[in-house]
C-alpha cells in the first residue's frame, strides 16, 4: 500500500470526500452515481458511526462510511459499510482495503455485533463477509449482500440501512 495516513474525516474533509466519491463510482455501471449525496446526508443526520480518510501527500485519496443499520429481528449495534471510495488513480494500492479494515476494528472498538453491505463477491470476502442464509436486503440480490459478525451471532431477518442512503440529491433546505 502507498504510505497513507487513514484517520478521522475533519469538517476541513468534506468537499475533499465529495470529490473523491464522484470520481470513485463516476465509471462505475453499477452506481446509481448518489453516493456523495448519501454520505452528506449521513453527515447530515449525524449518522456516520466511523468516517475515515485515506491522505496521502497531504490530499484526500479515499473515504469509507459505516452508519447504524436496523435488522428486523430486533437485533441491535450492527452497522452498515459504505460508501467506500478511492481516487481512481490510486485504486488497486491497498488503499480501500486499509480504510475497510481500520473501519472494522473501530467498530469493534465500539462493541459493534456486526457490520453489512452491498458489494462486489470478489472483493468484500477477503474481510471475512459473506452471504448469510436468512439476512436479507430486499431488492438486491443475495449474492452481493454481505454480512459479518464480530460476536458469532447471525441475526436473521430483513436489514434497513439508514434513510440517507435513499438520498438521490443535495439536501434541500
């Protein structure tokens, strides 16, 4: 990996975080190109448990986001994963995985049971994720939703990441 620095995003960040998340999912077919507007909108509500960048030379180069997610089955303290975005010109350096890991143990740092997430099959296993029987987020497919406990509990049931990700713009006033 690049020598990065991976620490808490500042306030400084946040236009910094914008631009990095545009460029990250800009060629990516799969995005429905929102995510900035999410993590403003996490910000917004307050609901970014841990929000780390990736700086290198002084530049932010990468972000991830983990917010609170409520399953069905009443279970509690498990968090949702993303966005996690890299400049694409850093891509493939390590750098999304050093974020995603610092993330994780962070959470465990603040007694999290679990975290969860959409994504790539290929990418998100190397962490320990995987498919869970019985741990659901409707209308994706279950192959690319993705769980893992940190305490060896599986919750079952249906996961509703916060209302921001519903975000599909800036925040009106």
């Amino acid at each position: 990996m690049d020598a990065a620095i991976i620490r808490d995003e500042t306030r400084a960040d946040e236009h910094a975080i914008d631009d990095v998340t545009v460029a990250a999912f800009e060629a990516l077919p799969v995005s429905s190109h929102t995510e900035q507007f999410i993590v403003r909108a996490l910000r917004a509500a307050k609901a970014l448990t841990v929000s780390l960048v990736a700086e290198l030379d002084g530049c932010v180069v990468g972000h991830v986001a983990f917010s609170p997610v409520t399953l069905s089955d009443g279970t509690t303290r498990w968090y949702g994963l993303g966005p996690v975005s890299v400049l694409p010109h850093y891509q493939r350096r390590g750098i999304g995985q050093a974020l995603i890991r610092e993330g994780l143990s962070r959470l465990q740092a603040l007694q999290a049971r679990g975290c969860c997430l959409v994504g790539h099959p290929g990418y998100y296993r190397r962490f320990g994720f995987g498919n869970v029987p019985g741990l659901v987020y409707e209308g994706v497919p279950p192959e690319v939703f993705f769980a893992l406990s940190f305490d060896g509990r599986v919750p079952r049931g249906t996961v509703t990441f916060h209302e921001a990700f519903q975000a599909d713009g800036p925040a009106r006033r």
